[in-house]
C-alpha cells in the first residue's frame, strides 16, 4: 500500500495525531480541531439598575473568559417569568445551567438542583457567613440548594413636596396606617394618589402584604412552617382597614400592577408614594432631566424614602432575597461551580455591587453590618438605617426582631 492509500484508510486525524504531519490534515478535508471553551448559560432578571446588566456583560464576562477560559452567555428576563421558565427546563432537562431566583423560590425545586454546599462554605467562612434570610432561602436544613446573591431593600418612595402640603414638612412621614390612610385621603383628592403594587408580582407586593399583615398581628403560618393560622382576628381586622384604606387613598389600579407598573407611574408623576427599593430614585437621578416636577424642577430633589408605618402589633419589613441555583441537568456543573466561586469573589463581586448604587446589599457582612450583625443600607434620601428582615420572613412569618428605625 502506497503511502496516499493509507492515510486515506487509517484517517489523517489520527496520524496526524501521532505524526503531526501535515499532509495528514490536508487528507482529512477538514480544519484540525481545536478544544472549544466550556459556555455557562446564566438565566437572570432583567436589573432594574441597567447599568449593573451592562457590567456583566462586558467588563464581567471579558473577565471570566481571561480568569477561567470559559464563555459566559448572560440571559436576561422579566423576573415574573423565571419560574415558568425553570418549570420547562426541568422538565426538558434542558436549559441555563444557573438561574438567579429570588425569595424562597429554590426551595420548591430542590430535588432538581445541584448541592452547592461547597461552594457556598467557601464563600461564607471566607467573607464572615450569610444573613440568617439568605440562608433560610439557599439552605434546605440539610444542604445548600443555592448560592446567595444579595438582598433588596425597600422602603417608601415618596414625594416630599406633597406631603409637605398634606402636613409632613421637613422629612416626616406617617408613622401608622391610620395616618398614612388619612394623608392619602388629601393627595388622592388633589390627584395624587399613593401608587401601591398589589398585583401578583415578584417583589413590591409581598414585601408590602407580609409587613403589613404582621403589623396587625396576623400571618400566615406558626413557627412549624406547616399549620396555617391565616384566618385569624387579626388578619380581618387587616383587611378591613385595607378595604377602606386602598379606595380611599389609593390608586385602585395597583391590583393589576406588577414590579415596574408602580417605578412608571411614580416617576410620571401619577403617584405620590409607592413601597420600593432604590430602583426609582436611582433612575431619576440617572436622567435628571428626563424626569421633572410639576414645577420643573428635577425629580430626584423631590424624592424621600421612609419606612412602612406601624400597625397594632407593631412594624415590620420585609427584603428581597436572591440566589443562584445550579440546575441538575446541568452538563457543565464543575464549570458553573468555578464561576460562581469566582464571581463571589470580592474584588469580582465589588464591580458590580458597586454599580447598583445602593439598590440592593451583599447577603454576607463582608464588612457591611451593624453592631447587632444586622445587615443595613443607608436609605438613598433620608440617611437612616434599616435591617433586613431575619429568616421567619421568608417563611411567610413575621421577624423575630423587629427592626429599629
């Protein structure tokens, strides 16, 4: 056999394996391979702070390609469509490799997760542990099921000149329901209603409904997570006071609003007050100009946050936990479990923590805790501190520890 006759037979892939020789290659017709680099599909919301969206898509995943060799495809969502989005990937064991979730989501696709233990007692004995409400998301009581990711804070966004004019001058905000009822009275008769999202959303709506139930005494379920005392005195006597309180002082579309619905109509100037995180100030001091005041002046001059006030049983808070779940289906587990190491990292994490302006706080102290190991972030406008709800809020129970104001 002449020597064509047999690189043709024996295929010049693998002579050229052995030998290294061109003619080999030529012989196959084909380009020689090369080892392609590992992809990890990242499947997260849509950030209200665009800003942070566009450092992990540039400066993040440039990063990652030069610090692990692996190609980062980030996916972007509306977050009410993340569950039904993990539903069909489970069941076609196909899809993202990682999932960014929030509140307790994780927990009800436990079975169809990788365990990151690991990974997150890396993470947390290097960076001092995580806050008791991302552990009670991420954590099974057995196994972690998630990484956490941060916690969102939020408070009442509120336009100070007009409730300067419904009698708060000078930073002062209402400190029960009563009297928030009846300086929401005085603005919806001018046109300005309170702009409260009630509809069935991700983050605004439960972070209102939990506290707002807990400050009349009522919940959903005792310590044990499983006996339900929804119907209770206390609960009624919630939803009584709503009833009255949403007609007389509310913006009644706010049943059907989602978690943009309320940013939108504050910011147009259709509402005086909404429950928030960051993400409205933030915008409007992004574009100062976009976004006037009746007068013409700058919106964001305008803009203070205050806490949810009181109720009978005292006042509570409620903050968005999120997570990162590695999906059992995954074919690039040991990947995806690199990068999340890496990412928590805190000179990588930093960059884009940095670009939230506030908006959210890491899930761990990292240096950013109170004396108490509550964590806190400073309110954009008003320069208090407020603490995160601990665990039972995850739970659908109020806090242990009601936070100090």
């Amino acid at each position: 056999m002449d020597r064509r006759s047999f690189l043709r037979l024996s295929g010049g892939g693998a002579v050229a394996a052995t030998t290294g020789g061109m003619a080999a290659i030529l012989a196959t017709g084909r380009a020689p391979a090369y080892a392609q680099a590992t992809t990890v599909h990242w499947l997260r919301w849509t950030d209200f702070v665009p800003a942070s969206d566009q450092v992990l898509r540039n400066d993040i995943t440039k990063q990652a390609e030069k610090d692990l060799g692996l190609k980062l495809n980030i996916e972007t969502i509306n977050a009410n469509d993340i569950q039904a989005r993990i539903t069909s990937s489970i069941q076609s064991a196909t899809g993202p490799d990682i999932v960014c979730v929030l509140n307790n989501w994780g927990q009800l696709y436990a079975n169809s997760l990788v365990d990151l233990s690991d990974v997150a007692e890396e993470v947390g004995k290097a960076q001092g542990g995580f806050y008791e409400t991302s552990k009670t998301v991420a954590n099974d009581g057995q196994k972690w099921i998630g990484l956490p990711w941060c916690i969102v804070g939020l408070q009442i966004a509120y336009r100070k000149s007009w409730f300067a004019a419904a009698g708060y001058a000078d930073g002062k905000f209402p400190e029960t329901w009563e009297q928030y009822r009846e300086a929401g009275k005085k603005l919806k008769a001018k046109g300005q209603p309170l702009g409260q999202t009630l509809g069935h959303t991700f983050g605004d709506a439960p972070a209102f409904a939990y506290p707002y139930l807990w400050s009349w005494g009522g919940r959903e379920v005792e310590a044990d997570g499983k006996t339900v005392v929804l119907d209770s005195p206390a609960t009624v006597e919630s939803v009584k006071f709503m009833v009255t309180f949403w007609k007389e002082a509310h913006d009644e579309g706010g049943l059907a609003w989602d978690d943009s619905n309320n940013n939108r109509a504050f910011l147009s100037g259709t509402c005086s007050a909404t429950l928030n995180g960051a993400s409205i100030y933030i915008e409007a001091l992004r574009k100062p100009d976009s976004y006037k005041t009746e007068t013409g002046a700058q919106l964001k001059d305008d803009i203070l946050h205050a806490a949810l006030p009181k109720g009978p049983a005292g006042q509570f808070s409620y903050h968005v936990p999120f997570s990162n779940l590695l999906m059992g289906y995954s074919k690039n587990r040991d990947a995806a479990k690199k990068f999340l190491s890496w990412i928590h990292g805190r000179d990588v994490y930093d960059k884009w923590f940095v670009s939230q302006k506030a908006f959210l706080s890491a899930p761990r102290p990292t240096g950013r805790s109170t004396s108490s190991g509550e964590t806190t972030r400073s309110c954009c406008r008003t320069g208090k501190r407020h603490a995160l709800a601990v665990s039972p809020a995850t739970k659908g129970l109020p806090p242990a520890r009601r936070p100090k104001w």
